[in-house]
C-alpha cells in the first residue's frame, strides 16, 4: 500500500500532540528573517493542511500541494470550515513535488515534516530542487526539515509503539524501523489498529514508508547544482546548530540570482 493511503483517516488523531502552532511560529521567523515581506507560499507535501491553514491566519498566501488525494480531502474540509477571509488564502491541489507545475513564482517554498526525506532516490531529490527552483521568486528561500544523517547514524531508530484515542477512536500504532545503512534508508513499517468506540469494530492498516536521512554535504551539492545556497541550518524548532544528537534539523536554502 502507497504511504498515507488507509493511514490518512487517522493522521490527524495520531499528531494531535503535534505543536503545529509552535512550528507555525518557528516557520514565520525563519521568512521573516530571510524575506522580510513574504507573502507567497508554496508548501510541498501539505498533508491535512495544518500548517498552510495556521500560516493564511498569518496573512501569508498559500498554495498547498500533496500526492495523497485522501489527505487532501481531509485539507478540503479544514479550509471548509475557516472564516471566508481565511480562506481565502489558502487553496489545496494534487501534485507531485517532483514534477508539479503551478505556473507561479514564489516568495517561499516548505516541505515540513521530512517531505524531503520522503524523497530516497538521488533523481527524486533532484527533481525536487529542480522543481523549487523553478518557482522560487529571485533571492526566495525554500525550507525544509528533514532527518539529519549524523544523528540517525549515532541513534538508530528502534521500534515504537503509539496509543492515542479521542471520542470516537481509540488506536494503537506500531512502528519498526528497518535500517539500510548503505542506501541512508531507514523503512518504517507501521501497523495500526483501529478500534471504533461506540461498535468495538477494528479497523487495521499496515504501510511501509521508506525515508532517507540526509547528511549537509549532499544538500550543499543539491544547492549548488540547483542555483541555492544555504543561508540557514540548525536543529528544527530549537534553532541550534545540527550536531550528533540531532534527529530533525532544517535548513533555508535561497535563490541565487545572478
């Protein structure tokens, strides 16, 4: 089964504890300090559309795009139920980060919550870069987030179990990791038990979902090759310099105009 197939019905109960407005924020310092004056945003990989819905409450424009047309659909609703003069600024397409066309520039490209590591192949991270830098406005900045290379490989991952319920829902959530060191893979196999409250029926969804742990030397070549260059890097939502410890960092790329 393709990720976030039967898993997007329970995406959002499963990230509730997510501090989506905290991130929200860290995100809005980032452009504030990179493009004072932003406005347009494109967020790859948009998912239930948290994030792109928390930054129009921002007053920034954007532009949501994911593969997954169930997590779309679940996006859709969200933006149904926003005041219209939220709304308004925000919209959600299908697409696919590495060969999307919107026929606009903008100010700043996301890809949160390691849509980058989501990308395995060396073709696939490139034909992101390629696709960013085709709508980056000059001296735009694309950020992202991704699983930092040096601290998977200090702390591999080891296998979790996640209990969440809400009214309705009660889930129990396995993940065991797979490590494939020479690919700098980690495949993720998770199994999730879904058990309706008011019936006691259980629903159950097994994914596999194959992520690549990126190292900074690669992403400066990316750059290089793309026209972008690092202006920003350091531990997601700490703002530390990325170090042996650190699992999530990000990093702000600018277009490099000539």
């Amino acid at each position: 089964m393709r990720p976030f197939g039967g898993y997007a019905r329970y995406y959002d109960l499963l990230y509730g504890d997510k501090d989506y407005a905290g991130e929200v924020r860290f995100i809005d310092g980032l452009i504030r300090a990179q493009v004072p004056g932003a406005r347009r945003v494109l967020e790859l990989g948009c998912g239930t559309g948290t994030h792109g819905v928390l930054l129009a409450g921002m007053g920034y424009d954007v532009l949501g795009l994911d593969l997954s047309p169930e997590m779309l659909a679940i996006a859709e609703q969200r933006r149904a139920g926003l005041p219209a003069d939220v709304a308004s600024h925000v919209r959600f397409l299908q697409a696919d980060a590495r060969s999307f066309a919107t026929g606009q520039r903008f100010d700043v490209v996301l890809a949160l919550f390691h849509v980058m590591s989501y990308q395995v192949d060396d073709a696939d991270l490139a034909a992101v870069f390629a696709r960013v830098k085709a709508h980056l406005a000059p001296d735009g900045v694309f950020l992202f987030d991704c699983w930092y290379g040096p601290a998977v490989v200090a702390t591999p991952p080891v296998s979790r179990v996640k209990r969440v319920a809400d009214a309705a829902t009660s889930i129990v959530r396995t993940a065991e990791p797979v490590l494939h060191p020479n690919d700098n893979l980690v495949e993720v196999h998770y199994r999730l038990e879904a058990t309706d409250v008011a019936t006691g029926t259980i629903a159950e969804v097994a994914e596999v979902h194959r992520l690549r742990y990126l190292f900074r030397p690669e992403i400066e070549r990316l750059a290089g090759l793309h026209g972008l260059r690092i202006v920003a890097s350091g531990e997601w939502l700490a703002d530390r310099p990325a170090d042996g410890s650190t699992w999530s960092v990000y990093f702000a790329l600018r277009h490099v105009v000539a």
